[in-house]
C-alpha cells in the first residue's frame, strides 16, 4: 500500500513498530544514545535524511538539496552524522554537524564513495568505493578524522 514500516526488535526478541512513513525509506540507524533513528527517504524525487526523535515522535529533514543524501552513520559521540552524496555528480563521503548545521565534504573522488561508518573511537570513518576497481567492485577505505 505505499507504506513503509521502521521496526526494532527488543530484549525478548519481540518486534515493535517504531513509526510509518508513505515514502520510500533506506539505511535506518539509530544515534548511540537510541534516541534518534537517521534514515534516507525519497522526498520530491530525491534522497533526503531525516531523523526521527523516539521521546516526541516528531521527524526533521536534516539533510536535503537538489542532490541525494543516502547512508546515515552517527559518530560514536552523537555530535556528527556522516552520509554520502551526489552532489559533486558521483557519490562522496561527507558529515553534518549537530552542534553548528555545518556540512563537510571528505572525499571527492571521480570514484564512488558510500556507505560510511565511524570506528568505535570515532577517529576514522572507514567507506566503501570503487576507486580504481571499476563500477560496482568496490574496496573499503579510511579517513582519519
């Protein structure tokens, strides 16, 4: 019908709806205090973020544009979101900011980086890219923060 469902799965092991949305939803994660779920959506024809806050329920588009935003990573700390997008024509790594909205690109390639994801100290993002492999044989990379 259209509808797409977020569900977590508790300690018994039991699944729970978490909210609906009537748009296309990608690369839920949730932020390290499990508050927050950032998640891809398509809005108007491109890929958003936007995140959802489990004590109000509200959602907040973080992340939009006239490129595509996929693969939501919180650092370990809460206080950045890495993502990869389209903007510069091929997919790159960058990280938003909560403290000051800044974005900042950290890769930009004529390869194409995804799917980033923080260390567990939070110093590297390591992401996926078919730097010097060819389309769709990718390898994982760093960056040191």
């Amino acid at each position: 019908d259209g509808v797409w469902i977020i569900f977590e799965i508790d300690g018994g092991g039991e699944w729970r709806e978490l909210f609906r949305r009537a748009t296309t939803v990608h690369d839920a994660t949730p932020s390290p205090d499990g508050l927050s779920i950032a998640f891809a959506e398509r809005l108007n024809g491109r890929y958003v973020i936007t995140e959802w806050n489990r004590q109000n329920k509200n959602m907040q588009v973080i992340l939009s544009g006239p490129e595509d935003y996929r693969y939501p990573a919180y650092d370990p700390a809460g206080g950045w979101l890495a993502f990869a997008t389209n903007k510069s024509g091929n997919w790159d790594v960058g990280r938003f900011s909560f403290n000051d909205r800044n974005i900042e690109l950290l890769t930009a390639s004529a390869s194409n980086d995804l799917m980033p994801v923080y260390s567990a100290d939070g110093k590297l993002i390591y992401f996926a890219s078919d730097r010097r492999r060819g389309y769709r044989y990718t390898a994982i990379y760093m960056i040191a923060l």
